[in-house]
C-alpha cells in the first residue's frame, strides 16, 4: 500500500477545507449572509452578566437587525453607567428579569424599561430607570440580582419582570452554557436551601462563538433552541413526565414552556413564597416599592378562550395568590394586552421567537408605567 497518494489525498481534502472555511469566514457570513456579532458574558461580583462597554449588532431569522449595547456595568441599557450617586428629585426605577428585561430581539432604546422611562417622565416626574437583564435567569436570580446588584444603587420603585419559564427552572438544574451560574433553591421535605451561583467559567462554547460560521449556523439557523431541547431531554426530565401525562387540549408547550415541567405545583408555590418574601423583606429593609409584573398566556388573548383552560396559567394564579399574601403589588399584563388585541388584533411577539416584539416592549411598558404612577405616585 502506497501512503504518498493517501497523505497527498489528506493534504488537499484539509486544504479545500481551510479554504471553505476561509470563504465563509471572511466574506459569506461577513458580506453576504451577516451574522450576529458575539456578546461574551463574565461575572463580576459573582453575578453572570454581559462583557462591559461592548456592543453589537443580532440579526434574526427574518434578516432584521438590532442593536445591543452594554454599558459599564455589564447590563443592555441606554445608560452608559449607573452611579450610587442619588438625585433626590429623580424617582429611580430598578427592572430586574431576563431576556425580556434584557431587552431581546429588539433595539436597546425600545426595551419595555426604556418605555416605563418615557411614560413617567410624560408625566412631569422626572424619572431613571436601571435594568438588570440576563438571558434564561430564573425567579431565584431575580432575587440574587436584587440584594447583590440592584440595591446598591438605591432604588426608590423595583419592578420584577415574570414569565413562565421562571419557577420550575429555579429549583431545577438545566444543562446550559451558564446555568451553573444562576441561583437555585434545594428542596428538601419542608427545607429550602439557597444554592449559590457559580461564578462564570468561560467554555467550548463561548470559543466557537468567537466564528461567525459558528454563530451563523448555531443560532440563525435555530440549532441551539434543538440542541439544548435535545440536552435536556437525554436527562429524562421532561421526557419521563410525557410517558405519566395526557397531552393537554392546548398542547404540551403553552406561553414557550413545556407544561409537563410545571406538573410539580407544590415545589413551584415553595418556591414562589420563599422568593416572593425574601423581596417583601428586602422592601422593607430597603425603603423602595416593590412591583412584581407577569407576562399573560398569549395564546389565550389570541384565541379568546378563557386563560384558565391553559395549564401554563396556573403560575400566573400563584405568581398572583402569593403576591397577596405578602401584600405585594401584582400587575398580571393580560388586561392591557388583551385590549390592544382586540382593539388592534396585532400580536406581540415575533413569528420565530415569544420574546415580545416592539409592540409587546411597548405595551407592557406604558401598562407598567400607569401601574407605577397609580399605586405608588400618587
């Protein structure tokens, strides 16, 4: 057997894959199909956060652009900075989520937080708002967020944004890039246990984004949503649960969460009430207003059945039942989208993602607004 042919063969097959590579590294994906540009994540202060003073520009399936820009602390705002320094004739409004408070798929400046700005400011009262918005952080993130970033700023109102994948995934251990690095709850019996986040190690991932071919084909394309569905469905979470269910009359996956992870209701009211009153605390500890806000089930405004035929709208019922009981100001956003639809029929969210569009940023913001100056302005 010969091996000059064989190496030679080699040699051109890693040649013409250089130069593919090459070729859509360096103008494809740059010139042609652009792709988005990589927004590294780190910790600071133990608190899993964006690459500060950085920008870029994301790009969705439809070929629409947004611009995203990261100020000095880490966080999407229009702010360059936030400072402990405190103006007493200015109301400051801290917004603590994730990717919706984050502001995803739109322009900074068209983030529901921006909105609430301009709306109060409307009003004569001159306003600033502060958000603190990380991708797929959970309810108990929320809370770290709050005692380890947003108090040292003072603020006088905090509004808590809620969606419904944030109960479950706070005492559940997903398998993502940096899930590690969110605070969960450990349940055991009548026992919660804080679970402190890791601090954020950079990994394979993070290297690979660093291509734009890598960024085209893994996100633009929609391969991460399968990939991290695949994740965690080898685990047998929520592949287990489909073998004991019925599939739902409105399916299994309501409001972007896949409702067999929400059977486990009790853990999910612990898990709300601990959180919930560890703000209500805070609050009281702190001096500023507590606002917690809940994204409805869309689907329901859409189809003009009644929100309680989805499963998903029971953590909206307990979200709402547990903010009572710690007398905390409850805003479920299902009355106002509800209106603009049926007003309007135009929905709020993106034909390719629930993450609210422009639309959603601005409904929800002017709701949230008017909630504000009603119970705490006034």
């Amino acid at each position: 057997m010969k091996l000059k042919p064989i190496f030679a063969n080699l040699a051109l097959l890693t040649g013409s894959v250089l130069f593919c590579f090459v070729v859509f590294e360096f103008i494809v994906f740059k010139y042609i199909l652009q792709t988005s540009d990589a927004i590294p994540n780190t910790s600071i202060n133990n608190i899993v956060r964006y690459q500060p003073d950085s920008s870029a520009t994301l790009y969705e399936p439809d070929g629409t652009s947004h611009q995203v820009k990261i100020n000095a602390k880490g966080w999407n705002s229009t702010k360059p900075d936030y400072t402990t320094t405190k103006d007493y004739t200015t109301t400051r409004i801290a917004v603590i989520g994730d990717s919706y408070v984050q502001a995803s798929a739109v322009n900074v400046e068209e983030g529901f937080a921006e909105i609430i700005e301009q709306q109060l400011d409307k009003t004569g009262r001159k306003t600033e708002v502060y958000r603190f918005g990380i991708d797929g952080a959970p309810l108990t993130q929320y809370l770290y967020m709050l005692k380890n970033a947003a108090l040292q700023y003072r603020p006088d109102i905090v509004v808590v944004q809620l969606i419904h994948n944030d109960f479950d995934e706070s005492y559940r251990f997903l398998y993502g890039r940096y899930s590690s690095s969110f605070m969960k709850l450990k349940l055991e019996g009548e026992k919660i246990e804080e679970v402190a986040p890791e601090s954020y190690q950079p990994g394979w991932v993070d290297t690979f984004k660093n291509y734009r071919s890598f960024r085209y084909i893994y996100y633009q394309t929609g391969l991460s949503t399968y990939v991290r569905r695949l994740i965690n469905l080898a685990k047998g979470d929520a592949e287990k649960q489909e073998n004991q269910q019925a599939a739902p009359k409105h399916g299994f996956v309501q409001s972007a969460i896949d409702v067999r992870n929400i059977v486990e209701t009790d853990k999910i009211r612990k898990v709300t009430a601990y959180t919930f009153k560890q703000m209500k605390d805070l609050s009281k500890q702190h001096g500023f207003k507590l606002l917690l806000v809940m994204d409805p089930v869309r689907e329901a405004i859409y189809s003009g059945k009644p929100a309680t035929e989805y499963e998903a709208n029971s953590l909206n019922q307990i979200a709402k039942e547990e903010a009572l009981k710690q007398n905390i100001a409850f805003l479920d956003l299902g009355y106002a989208m509800t209106k603009h639809y049926n007003e309007h029929k135009q929905k709020f969210e993106f034909p390719w993602d629930w993450h609210w569009n422009k639309l959603g940023n601005e409904t929800a913001g002017k709701a949230i607004a008017k909630d504000i100056e009603l119970q705490f302005l006034k």
